[in-house]
C-alpha cells in the first residue's frame, strides 16, 4: 500500500526495506529538478526563439564515475541571450539543479541564477537574479531592476528565511531579492520552490524582453567585464565543485566548470582570478585553495525590507 508506506517515517520502516524499494520511496517523494529545467523552457518557448547553443553538441548527458548518477545539461541561446544552460544531477540520494541565463553583453540584464542542492533531507537553495554591476554604486541599476519586483521575495519570504552565515565573498554577487534558505525536505516546501522559481524565471524572462541594447562602446565593456569576474569567480570558487569533480573526475569537471557551466570564463576577457580577486594571491603567485577569505558571515539577511544594503 504505498501511500501508508510514504507517509510512514523512512528511518521507522528501515529494516524492512529492500534497497529497491527505499529507492522507490525516495522517488516518489523527491523533487524532480528534470521538471523545473522542462518547465522554465516551455515559458521561455512562449516569448522568445529558442535557439540551440554550440555547447549541447558537447554536453548532452553522462553517467558519474559511480555508474548510478545521471547528469543532464541543456543549452540554449537566443537573439539577446548568450547563453540559458541547465544541468540536472541525480542519484538514488541527491539531486542538484544549476540553471543559469547570462546575456550578450550589449545587454545589462542581471543573471539568471537557480542553484539548488537536495540530500537526504536537506535543500540548500539559492535563487536569485545576480546584478551585472554592484548595487552599493550604482543606485540606478537597483531602481532600473530589482526596486519594482521586490514584492517577489516578499512572497517567499517566510517560507524560505534567510539560510544563515555564508561565504562572506557571495554577497556581493547577490541582489535583494535573493532567496538564500536550507530547508528539510517536504512535498510543499519542494512545491512552493517550484512555484518560486518560476516566478523569479518569469521576472528575469521579462526583463530579458524589455532591456534596450547598450550602444555605448564603453558600456558594453563594462557588461563584458562585469558578466566576466562573475564567471571568473564561480568557475574558480563554487560550491558545488568538490562534489562534480567525486562525480566526474577533476579533468572533466574543470572543463565542464569552464567550458559549459561557466562558459565565457575564457572568451569575454582575459583578466585572471588574481587580477579580479588580489586577496586570494598566496607567497608564489597562485591562487589560494581557501574558499573565503572573509570567511562566514551574514547570520541575517542584510538588506532591509525596501532592498536596501544595511551589511
Ligand atoms: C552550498 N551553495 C552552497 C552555499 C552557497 C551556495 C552560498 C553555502 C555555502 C557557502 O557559504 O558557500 C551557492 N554561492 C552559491 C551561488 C553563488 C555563490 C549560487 O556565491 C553565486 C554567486 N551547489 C551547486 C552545484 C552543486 C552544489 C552545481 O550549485 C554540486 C554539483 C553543491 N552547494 C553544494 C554543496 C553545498 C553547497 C554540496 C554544501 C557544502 C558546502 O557548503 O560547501
């Protein structure tokens, strides 16, 4: 009878449990990060044209160096996105979702940015759409982009609060409508994600449809180096490498990292991590292998209720 079965306590029911049916129990109950990846492109069919990108000849599916993890990844492009990636990780214990817009930079369109990590029972989420330029000075871009929409988060607020400390240096790529929460897995809170990554999707979708081409040369510098230290930092200093490079191996997750997830790191500059980041340079001149240098910080949400930085 397998809706007693899933309602039952997983850990109770334990010793009665074959490994296949502990599978099916978690299956039924987990999230299916296949169907967010699915849904965002449906609505991003219904407004733009969707063309495919170069890098899904290269990246389709693979199986981990487990021989039981599936991975899934998705690339898109459109007139005005560079690049709509989407990678799916999952095995019997774990999914992982990583789906990203970055624009050409004629564009200063903030970037897409869902990142969603499930275990067991816990959800570690961050969803957001990452300012292209530091809000602290550039009041502009905050009222241009995130002041009209921040009713979005306010939604959310509560049944996602703030997850607590993080990697001091994160911040500063995240905007205040940012969704930062860990959480146990539940049927509705996996529900009310979805609904929620929807909804920031659709406000980035349409902000993508509206933004005007940028015909100041330096302007478009400007975007350019700006979407470039973004993917300088996450293909060098992203959580989530210690577990693609246990999946995949160091080789193919360093060009996975740098050719498909973070693609652009080595065609829209060519300023190093060093030159972006001075503070991580060790004695001989090469990058620290530390995460953080600021270390964990942020116990509590440092914007206000209107999105302005209080630190
Ligand atoms: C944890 N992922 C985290 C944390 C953050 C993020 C803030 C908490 C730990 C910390 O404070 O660093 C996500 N950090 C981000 C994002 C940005 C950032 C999106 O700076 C953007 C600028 N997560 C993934 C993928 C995997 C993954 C693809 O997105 C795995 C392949 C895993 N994230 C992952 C794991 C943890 C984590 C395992 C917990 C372990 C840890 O804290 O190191």
């Amino acid at each position: 009878n397998p809706p007693v079965l899933i309602s039952a306590s997983p850990k109770k029911i334990n010793f009665t449990l074959t490994r296949r049916s502990k599978s099916f129990l978690f299956r039924v109950s987990a999230v299916s990060y296949k169907e967010f990846a699915e849904s965002a492109l449906e609505e991003t069919k219904k407004r733009i044209v969707l063309e495919p990108s170069h890098l899904q000849e290269k990246y389709s599916s693979m199986t981990g160096l487990d021989g039981e993890t599936e991975l899934q990844m998705l690339a898109f492009k459109s007139s005005k996105i560079r690049l709509l990636r989407s990678m799916v990780i999952e095995n019997e214990t774990m999914q992982v979702f990583d789906f990203a817009g970055f624009m050409e930079p004629e564009y200063d369109t903030p970037i897409f940015c869902a990142n969603f990590f499930t275990s067991a029972n816990v959800n570690i989420v961050v969803l957001d759409l990452n300012p292209l330029h530091q809000l602290t000075d550039q009041t502009d871009y905050q009222e241009k982009y995130y002041n009209k929409i921040m009713s979005i988060y306010h939604k959310y607020a509560e049944t996602f609060p703030w997850g607590g400390k993080l990697t001091g240096e994160s911040i500063k790529f995240f905007s205040p409508l940012v969704m930062w929460t860990r959480f146990s897995s539940s049927q509705e809170k996996h529900k009310a994600l979805f609904s929620a990554f929807l909804e920031y999707y659709q406000a980035w979708l349409e902000m993508t449809n509206q933004v005007r081409e940028e015909m100041e040369p330096s302007q478009v510098r400007a975007n350019c180096e700006a979407q470039h230290k973004y993917l300088t930092w996450r293909a060098q200093k992203d959580p989530g490498h210690g577990l693609l490079k246990r999946l995949v191996g160091e080789a193919k997750a360093k060009e996975m990292l740098r050719d498909f997830l973070f693609n652009g790191v080595d065609e829209l500059g060519k300023k190093t991590f060093i030159d972006y980041f001075p503070e991580y340079q060790t004695e001989d001149g090469t990058v620290s292998d530390k995460r953080s240098i600021i270390g964990k910080s942020y116990e509590t949400r440092p914007w206000d209720l209107t999105g302005q930085f209080i630190g």
